[in-house]
C-alpha cells in the first residue's frame, strides 16, 4: 500500500506527542524544589520546570527530524 | 446561558448565511477577476488554462457577516478575537497576493494577527495536554504568538493542488468542533461554523478542476482562524494532531532547505511533470522534501489522484485527533487514570 509508510509515519509523530503530554503532565508537572525553604523555591521550581518542557519540545523536534531523514533515505533515495 | 434549542438555530442561521454567501458571491467574484485579468495559470493541466485569484475576499465577506449576525446573537467577545485575527491574516495574504513579499514577510507578519486574541484576554491559562492540563500563563503568551504564523503558514504551504486546502479544513475541523465542544464551551463551536460551512461552499468552486484558487489571502484565513478557534476553544493539541500531514509538509520543507523562502524562490523543483501531465518525484537530492513528495516516491500519480491521498491522510490524522479527545474525555471525566 503507497501510503502505509506515510500512515506509520502520522501514527509515530502521534505517539511522540503523546509521550511528550504524558511527561509534562506527570514528570516534569508535579515537580517541585525545595533550595531555600521560601516563596523563592516557587519561582526556581517554575523557572525549572518552563526549561524542561522548553528542553522536551526541543528534543520532540530533534527526534522528528531524525525520524523525517531516515524515512526519507528510505522512501526517496531507494527508490 | 444559551439552551440547545438557541444552540441549534444559531448553528443553522450562522452555518447558512456563510455557506449562502460564499456559494452565490463567488460565480459573480470569479467573473469579475476573470474580467480585471486577475489569472494565474494551473500549470499541472493540459494547456496550462488560467484561473482567477484570490477566493480570499469572499470566503472572508462570508465569514465576517455571519460572525456579526453571532455577535449580535450571543454577544462573546470571542467572537470579535477570532474575527480581528482572521481579518489581520486576510490582509497580509492580500498584500501578498498583490505584491510577492520576501519569504520573512508572512510568519513575521502573523505574529501581528496573534495580538487581539491577547489584548482582548479571551484565551485561557491553562494548556489542555490531553492527560491533564498545565498552567502556563507566561509560556502560553509564546505560544499563542507562534501558532498563528506556525498554522497560517502551514495551510499556505500544503494548497499546492486543486481543492487541498479547503478540502484539507473540512475534513480537520470535525476534530477540531468535537474537542472545542467538550473542551470549551458552545460559543466557540458557533464561532467555527461560518469556518466550516464558507469552506463547504468554497469546495464547490476551488475543487479539481479549480474554478477560482484561494491564493494568499484566502489560505491565511483559513490557517489563522483555525489556529485561532484551537486556542480559544482550548484544543491546541487536538488541532495539532489533526493538521499533522499539513505539520509534517511544512517540518519536511524548512528542514530540507534549512531557512523560510518562499516555494517559488525553490530553484529546484520536489516534483516534475510527466508528458502525460501525470506529477513524478524529483530524482534530485537537493530537491526540498514535501509532503507530495513522499506521496509520489513509489512512482507518478495524477493530480487529482494525489489530492485524494492528501484528503486520506487528513482523514487518518483527523481520527487520531478524535482517539485523543476520548482520552482527554476519560481522563477528564475520572474514567481512566494513570
């Protein structure tokens, strides 16, 4: 079928969307610091978790750009 | 509040003026860009035949007034968020399709039909992630101002053949409906109709073999207040997932040439036309990748058979999307938990 590995492709990009939902939600979400016992901590510990989730996405796009160079070697180049 | 009766003939009124409008005004708008000599050429047909553009103006005369109708109706200041983005999309896709601008010029400008949807406050705080949602005031702001130009451009980039854009929002906006009904409230799936039902009648005229193409203005819109209904309904990601294979088309195509130009400033070509006018992928390694590229990579199709793969492809991920509502659903609804 022409459009299977394309299908595979959409289904993938879905997963890792969902991957990343599920690390923000339950990973980096509930996280909290306790450095210096105040308020101060409240701030650090959202200054930390806006840098993970900003990191995560980073590595989301990385990986689809991965994922795009090899599915095309092997939808383009062979062919 | 609003009962489902009034719900109902809000729908009907505001789905009918837009779909009346769009259906009627474009025959007498395509005669008149026909006789201003306002023709492009469809170069993926025998005799390369010329075709007037851009739809932009009606869909958006369509838009506009049954947006106001609503106004009038229910009175949410949503209503006016959306319409200014829409409004503020439309015009830089007509300067465009007056004037070819740089490649910087559509993403930059975007970022300026992002704005009412901010001053007027009528997006939330919270980010739906589909197994819960996060609290992001700041980080929210951001990302309202890069999903307008991200969605806008996307539309732009994936309406190559006959149909596709308009085909491609009909089809993802049912997700789109679905989750900002269960997500948000009822004023914002009222304010989706005129959306839906201007595309169903744009379809008519825009589908192969193209009467009228939307050019700049008309797929600006169309990306914009899409974008635009995802935020203030709370589906961000629910759209996402349904506009992938568009998301994919655009990633494929600025990763390949590695900075945002226009498709016409691409020297090399990702498809060729065969001599039976039938599209083949470029053999050329430093031809962009698309979307229709990789449709095309196991041998040449037709046009239209390439716009139906197109259309199977926004259904599959329009599917996904909907997968993703049930989820966000039972997850909302204390039926599943992790």
């Amino acid at each position: 079928m022409r459009l299977f590995g394309l299908f595979m492709l959409i289904f993938i990009m879905w997963i890792m969307i969902m991957t990343v939902s599920y690390f923000l939600v339950f990973i980096i979400g509930p996280l909290h610091i306790n450095v210096f016992y105040n308020t101060t901590d409240r701030l650090i510990s959202s200054i930390i978790k806006a840098s993970l989730a900003i990191g995560l996405v980073i590595v989301l796009i990385l990986l689809l750009g991965l994922l795009k160079t090899k599915y095309l070697q092997k939808a383009l180049l062979k062919n | 509040m609003i009962y489902p009766l009034d719900i109902t003939i809000y729908g009907i009124i505001v789905s009918a003026i837009s779909f009346l409008i769009v259906f009627f005004i474009t025959p007498p708008f395509i005669e008149y860009l026909t006789k201003k000599g306002r023709v492009v050429l469809d170069y993926h047909k025998p005799g390369k035949p010329k075709v007037p553009r851009p739809a932009g103006p009606v869909l958006l005369m369509g838009i506009v007034i049954s947006e106001i109708i609503l106004y009038f109706l229910i009175s949410d200041v949503k209503i006016i968020s959306v319409l200014l983005t829409t409004i503020i999309a439309f015009i830089i896709g007509y300067i465009d399709d007056l004037k070819t601008m740089p490649g910087w010029f559509k993403p930059a400008a975007l970022i300026l039909a992002a704005v009412p949807i901010i001053v007027l406050g009528t997006h939330g705080n919270y980010l739906n992630l589909i197994f819960d949602s996060a609290f992001i005031p700041i980080l929210y702001i951001l990302l309202i101002l890069s999903i307008i130009p991200i969605v806008g451009n996307t539309i732009n980039s994936i309406d190559v053949f006959n149909g596709v854009a308009t085909g491609f929002i009909i089809i993802t906006m049912i997700p789109l409906l679905v989750g900002v009904i269960l997500f948000s409230n009822t004023d914002v799936f009222l304010i989706g109709l005129p959306l839906l039902f201007g595309c169903i009648a744009m379809y008519q005229y825009h589908k192969y073999p193209s009467k009228i193409f939307l050019g700049d203005s008309g797929t600006l819109l169309l990306g914009s207040m899409y974008a635009a209904l995802s935020i203030v309904g709370n589906s961000e990601i629910i759209g996402v997932i349904a506009l992938l294979p568009a998301v994919m088309n655009s990633f494929l195509f600025l990763s390949s040439v590695k900075k945002i130009v226009e498709h016409r400033q691409v020297k090399t070509r990702p498809v060729t036309i065969c001599d039976d006018f039938r599209l083949m992928a470029s053999k050329d390694n430093s031809a962009p990748a698309t979307l229709v590229r990789l449709i095309l990579a196991r041998g040449p199709l037709s046009e239209q058979e390439i716009i139906t793969r197109i259309f199977i492809l926004a259904a599959f991920s329009s599917l996904l999307a909907i997968i993703s509502i049930a989820i966000q659903y039972a997850f909302m609804m204390g039926k599943l938990s992790l």
